[in-house]
C-alpha cells in the first residue's frame, strides 16, 4: 500500500486548503506538506476562454468535470468536487460579517456567542482581503470600521449601478458597492478585470481562484497535491487519541488503498464532507465518529435564508453591462432589541427580468421578428433591479448532517445528508421577518415610482456552513476557535465548517479569515517542537 | 435455449446495427445542417428575425444559426446548478428535428407571400405548443430556436435597446460608468 508522510496532511482542496497551505508554507517553510482532494485539477486556464464561450453558446458546464457522479449529497447546494473547491466558480463577493454575528447571545439574548472577539477576527479579514486581493470601499457605518484600507480600489460603478444606486437612496436606505476579490488592477500576478460579465468563468484569472495559490504552492519542492484521491478515513494511534493516518484511494487505481501520515492532519473539505469524514470515521473507541465526544459533528448546520424581489423603476438600465458586480446595503446587519430583531444584507443588482423577449403578447399571440422587437422594445423602457436580502437565521441542534444508509458510494461509504432546521426563536419570527421584507420592497419601489414586479423566499439556506461548529466548552462545540478539535489535539477542522451561524451575507471572506488564524495555531505546534 | 439465444443475439446485432447507423445519419445531419433545406432556412429567417437587420444581416445571423448548429455536442456536460443540483448532459443534436420542421414549412415558406408564411410559422409553432421562447435552442421547433438563438443572444439585446452594451464581450472596466454607446448600423 502506498504510504505518504508529510509533516501537514489537508484534506479537501478548496479555498480554505490554498489559504492554510499557503500561509503555512509562509510561516513554516521547511514543512511539508500534502493536500490530498477528491476531485481533479482543472489547471488548464488557457482553455477558460474557450469554455466560457462553450457556456454562453450551448449552456455547457464552464467547468468540465468538477464533480464526481457518485460523491453527492442529498441537501447540498453545489456539486463542485475539484481543486479549488466552489470558489472556483464563485462570483467573488467578499462581505464581512458584523459583530452581531458573534455576539447573538450576549446582544441579543439569541442562539449562542462565538469563543473569538469581533477585534480579533477584523484583523484576520484584513489579512483575507490582502491574499484574494479584494477590491471595494468602505462602509459608511463607524460600526463596520476597519483597521486597514481594502487593498484595492473599488470596481467602478457601471451606468446601471449608478442609475440603481440614485433610485436606491432615494429611499433613504445608503448603499455602497459590492467588495468583491476582482482585480481592478494586475494584483499579485493576476490581470485587471475586463468586464467579461462571466465571474463564474473568469477567463482571464482577474477574479480570485484557489488554483492560482495552488499552482504556487506546485512550485515548491515540499508541498504535495494529490488530486482524484478521495479519504474515506480518519484513524488513531493505537491507546491514544491523535489522529495517525488518513486511509484514502484513488480514483485512478481505486483497488489500492492509500495511507497518509502527518502529525497533524486539517481537515478542509468544507461544511458538508468535513463533518462527513468525522462521522465515517468511527471505530469500537469512538463508534460515534471522530472529535465527536458532544455529539455535535454534523450538528447546528447552518446558513442563512432569503428573500427577494425584483422591482420595476423609472430608470434607464441596459442589461448586460455587468451584471455580476453589485450594491450593498448593511444598515439591517443593526438592530435594536430582540423584539425587532430581523438581520439582514440588502443587494441590488441590474437585472433583465420582466423585460426579456418573449414570443407571445400578454393577449397570448405569437410573435414573429419585427413584432417580438417591437414587443420587448415597449416592455424594455423602464428597467428593473433585482433585490435580494440574506437574513439571519439560527440552526437548530438537530439541523444535522447525517450518514444515509440508503445512499452509498462505489466505495460502499455511506454518503451524508443534510437537512438544515431553524431553532425555535427564528421560526417564532418568520412571519415579523416576511412582513418587513414585504414592506422594506414596497418602500425601495416606491422610491423610484417603481413596481415590485414579484417576490419570492429561497427554499434553501445559502452560504451554508457548520456541522463542526467551534465553541470554547467540549460539552457543546467540536473544536475551538483555532479549529481544534476538542478530542484529537493534533486534527484540526478549518473554515466553513467551524462557524456557529453564517451571518446574514456571503460566507467566504469569513472561512478565510479563520482559516488564516487557524494557520497561526497550526504553525505555533511546530515551533513547540 | 439456444435458439432462443440465437434470436437474441441477433436481434441485439441489428438493434445495435440499427442505433450506429442512426448515430451517423444523425452526425451527418448535424454536420451538414441545413444541406438542402438551406434555402427554407434562409426563408424562415426571414419571417422570424427582425427586418431591421437588413438582408445582409440576416443572412449573418441564419449563418451563424448554422455554426452553432453544426457546433452542438450532444452529451456535453451542462452546469450542475446551485442550490438545486442537477447533473444533466446536452439532449441529442437538434438537426434532425430541424430538418423535418423545415421540411414541414418548405412549400409555404418558398411560395407563400409574407402573411402566408407568417402564418404557417405560427400554426407550426401553435402545434408545436411553443409557450416561450426557450433559454437556449432546445429543438422544440426550429422557428423558435432561431428567434432565441438571435433574440436572447448579446446581438439580439444590443439591438433591443439600440446601444453597445456588447454583454457577452469582455469589454474592460474604463467607461462602463457611461451610458453604452448608440448602436452603429445594425446589429
């Protein structure tokens, strides 16, 4: 059996694996050190243009071969299994959570408190923004104060956004653009943005992708990526409670199992095969999996829900002319008490919808050439802006991920299933929220002698996280704040996973910020010998 | 049984005979699109694209309706989806199924005068029972697929709003705070 030792072992291979493996070759460099990732590496940038044309044209998958048919999970928000993990393809958006988000039981007397103090993180944000090279500008709230400027300039605000952002204010609610990890300038060896309104295929690599920091990493003579090898297992030393090896196999020659050894193993696969692998990785010592003493691996899974409209305006807006890039608003990450307590971003963006071609006439006619021009001419005078606003929504201990029997892999693992539940204080509050929600739309539509054209609520939380949430007390969380694990002093769990709540605004930055300081508690036991 | 087994042999040996010959039959329809339905082609354009773009223009859009055509793969992977996940691969080509539309329009579209042939397009696509257009050519109905492919690509928008918006170009960031500029002749 092939045996591989390195001095880090991280499994998983997504944003999370390239910031820890990055920054610990920055502070270790004579560490060695392996990322062993189920999917493929998709290096192959010279073809992106390509593949984003394939995707306009056809609608084919700008990303071929990022997953793997029999590795899924039912509840899963996205299939992406590769190097690079789901930030290979995602829009960039870098929004910070608020203090809120860590102080829900001591501000709020709601869900619980994070072991990490808000100053603490802000750093760890800045140093984020710093390594994905996030452009934007800052919030004019003193809440959301920041200890160092963005590293770049924002993006500038298209004539849709500068039409969208006039009508948005003049509803008093202030918005600001999106911060987003978008070069607007050649940062850290990436090119500047070009507009090609294709984020999630960014053919010219101005948006941050991990395969970037994974492509460094290959150049150093101690780091290792082992790709199409999936772990199915975490096992301990004998009598002891650290983790010894990671039992593994390749999809390329998947009858010969594949160990790997390290004194200290991270596990980065993300909030839904982090807590997976602990769970699979059970033994008559622990029969309940690994670092799961509280019972907690696979617990409070969490994320956040949505609301959305899309709203007619008096205002010239041309689809299209980049419809990726987008406002803020975080007045509603404040709120007064409990009583009032509704969480939210505010985001809007240019949008098409209600003013698209269609081939019948509201009187149900076929349109034909100059008649279906003429049809969506009149319709396309007003434009329209897409709103969308993530709450805040707590988990439920028994929001869960689990093992289902009754779907397994080729390997004969059983594969996990997640089913998010909300706790009894955000469901008591569900109809207060839709209300604002309806409210906060109609008065952003009516500062624009706009419409609000339809609504609607996700059926799903997004940017989820959890399953192996951190917590400064072993009876109710997984692993402190460094992504520790309370039971196996040398498995550590970063990014996503380790979050209590996810905030009520895109995750990413975030799992980034804690992974970096992850890497500083990783580095220090090296140094302890 | 061994007959039996014969038999079933033998029937899978025609079946698969049956299904290459079909997949080359359908390769070369694909391959060779419109063959001799290019003149109907070029006439249902005509009724389907609008007449602001010109002759010329149109000529260029039913050509690169063609391109795309000949460039489909049947089978390639298609975007899994977030939130609702799917793995769906592209359907068969749709070729075949243009030529017979085609076929089925030929006489009114190469004899009619334009009204006839507007309403022939249309009873086609009302027993095609063609509710909108579709996100992408799905080979529905080869009318419809053509509006979409033209309509819902970034010419189609540039012209809708007679501006350069230019969507799916990457355009660079400088002057994207200025309105796009006035269309230039025709899209």
């Amino acid at each position: 059996m092939p045996r591989y030792e390195s001095d880090i072992c991280i499994i998983g291979g997504g944003i999370t694996a390239a910031m820890l493996a990055l920054k610990l070759s920055e502070l270790r460099p004579e560490l060695s050190i392996t990322v062993v990732e189920a999917g493929k590496r998709l290096f192959d940038t010279e073809n992106r243009m390509a593949y984003r044309q394939r995707t306009i044209d056809y609608a084919e998958n700008a990303w071929p071969g990022d997953f793997i048919e029999d590795q899924a999970a039912q509840g899963v928000i996205s299939r992406t299994m590769a190097v690079g993990g789901s930030a290979l393809h995602w829009g960039g958006t870098c929004n910070r959570f608020s203090e809120e988000d860590l102080r829900l039981k001591s501000m709020f007397g709601l869900y619980t408190d994070w072991p990490l103090a808000w100053t603490e993180l802000e750093k760890f944000y800045c140093e984020a923004e710093r390594r994905l090279g996030v452009s934007g500008e800052p919030s004019p709230f003193a809440e959301d104060r920041r200890s160092e400027p963005y590293p770049m300039a924002a993006m500038a605000m298209t004539h849709n956004l500068i039409e969208l952002k006039r009508w948005a204010d003049q509803s008093g609610v202030p918005f600001q653009t999106t911060p987003q990890a978008k070069n607007t300038e050649p940062y850290d060896g990436r090119a500047k943005c070009i507009r090609c309104n294709t984020c999630a295929i960014c053919p010219t690599g101005a948006r941050y992708s991990p395969d970037y920091t994974f492509r460094r990493l290959l150049q150093r003579k101690n780091f290792a990526l082992h790709d199409q090898t999936l772990v199915r297992k975490l096992v301990l030393d004998d009598a002891k409670s650290t983790v010894a090896a990671a039992e593994a196999v390749s999809y390329l020659k998947p009858d010969e199992p594949v160990e790997y050894r390290a004194p200290v193993f991270a596990l980065t696969s993300g909030y839904c095969w982090s807590p997976h692998l602990l769970l699979l990785s059970r033994s008559p010592r622990f029969p309940n999996g690994l670092a799961n003493s509280s019972g907690l691996v696979g617990r409070y899974m969490c994320g956040h829900a949505f609301q959305s409209a899309m709203i007619e305006i008096d205002a010239k807006i041309y689809p299209g002319m980049n419809e990726q890039h987008g406002l803020i608003s975080r007045q509603f990450f404040r709120v007064k008490d409990r009583e009032h307590f509704v969480r939210h971003d505010l985001r809007v963006w240019e949008s098409a919808s209600g003013h698209e071609p269609r081939l019948r006439s509201a009187d149900g006619r076929i349109l034909l050439g100059d008649s279906l021009l003429a049809d969506w001419r009149q319709r396309a005078q007003r434009g329209t802006a897409r709103v969308r606003g993530y709450h805040d929504v707590h988990p439920d201990r028994e929001s869960s991920l689990t093992l289902d029997a009754a779907a397994k892999n080729r390997f004969g693992d059983p594969l996990p299933k997640i089913d998010h539940r909300l706790d009894a204080a955000t469901l008591a509050r569900r109809d207060f929220t839709h209300e604002h929600f309806q409210q906060l739309f109609q008065k952003l539509a009516q500062a624009g002698n706009g419409k609000v054209l339809n609504t609607g609520a996700g059926n799903y939380l997004d940017h989820p996280a959890g399953g192996c949430r951190m917590g400064g007390d072993p009876a109710s969380s997984v692993c402190d704040s460094f992504g520790q694990t309370h039971d196996h002093e040398n498995l550590f769990v970063a990014g996503s996973p380790t979050l209590p709540n996810a905030g009520c605004t895109n995750g990413t930055l975030t799992f980034v910020a804690l992974t970096l300081r992850s890497a500083e508690r990783v580095a220090e036991r090296f140094h302890k010998g | 049984m061994s007959i039996r087994r014969r038999t079933i042999l033998s029937w899978a040996a025609y079946l698969g005979g049956a299904l290459r010959l079909s997949g080359v039959r359908v390769w070369a329809q694909t391959a060779n699109f419109p063959a001799n339905q290019d003149d109907a082609l070029r006439a249902l354009a005509v009724v389907v694209l609008p007449a602001e773009l010109g002759t010329a223009g149109i000529d260029q859009k039913t050509e690169a309706f063609v391109r795309w055509v000949r460039g489909y793969r049947a089978g390639a992977e298609m975007d899994h989806g977030y939130g609702a996940t799917r793995l769906r691969s592209k359907g068969a080509s749709p070729a075949p199924n243009y030529l017979r539309h085609l076929e089925g329009l030929r006489e009114a579209l190469l004899s009619g005068d334009a009204d006839s042939k507007r309403q022939a397009v249309t009873a086609a696509l009302e027993q095609a029972k063609i509710t909108d257009l579709p996100r992408t050519p799905d080979g529905r109905h080869v009318a419809a697929d053509l509006m979409a492919f033209y309509f819902r690509s970034s010419d189609g928008n540039d012209l809708c709003y007679r501006a350069a918006i230019g969507r799916d170009q990457c355009r660079g960031l400088d002057g994207s705070e200025q309105a796009p500029a006035p269309l230039k002749g025709r899209a």
